[in-house]
C-alpha cells in the first residue's frame, strides 16, 4: 500500500459529498475532497449546485419544494434525503 495512490475517484467523491457539506468527515477526508475540488472541474461545479441545493432545502425546512419547483432540484432533493434517511 503506498499513500500516494489514495486518489479520490470522481464516483468516491460524490458518495461522501453530503458527509463533507454536512461538515461529518474527518480531516483526512476533507483533505481529500478538497483536493479533488481543486484539479476537478466537474466535481467541483457539482459541489457549488449541491451547496445552493441545501441551502434552499435548509430554508424551506423538511418540507419538500412547492409544486412548480423544477424537477431535477425535486429529484436531487429526493436524492439528498434518500442519503440522508440511510
Ligand atoms: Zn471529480
């Protein structure tokens, strides 16, 4: 085992993203999703759209988004809860 090949891949990225916007990681893994925020466009994008996301969901509270909300932010609420319900 050699520490230099703990890359995070984009796939373990996303699966600990709500950890780390949850502020539950440990050091070492937000380490590590910051580092992968800085060389990865995608990810990173994804990161400021999950944090704008939960960020109106914290607004709103547990109740789900009106009628009239987009579908993809109501599928990435679902999501979000799903995740957070597990
Ligand atoms: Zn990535």
């Amino acid at each position: 085992m050699s520490a230099d090949v703990e890359h995070l891949t984009c796939r373990e990225f996303v699966e600990i993203l709500t950890d780390y916007l949850d502020g539950a990681l440990a050091p070492a893994e937000r380490a590590d999703v910051e580092r992968h925020l800085v060389i990865c466009r995608g990810c990173s994008n994804y990161t400021e759209q999950m944090r704008s996301t939960i960020g109106l969901l914290s607004r709103l509270g547990s109740e789900p988004p009106q009628t009239g909300a987009p579908a993809p932010l109501l599928a990435m609420f679902r999501a979000w809860q799903a995740e957070r319900a597990g």
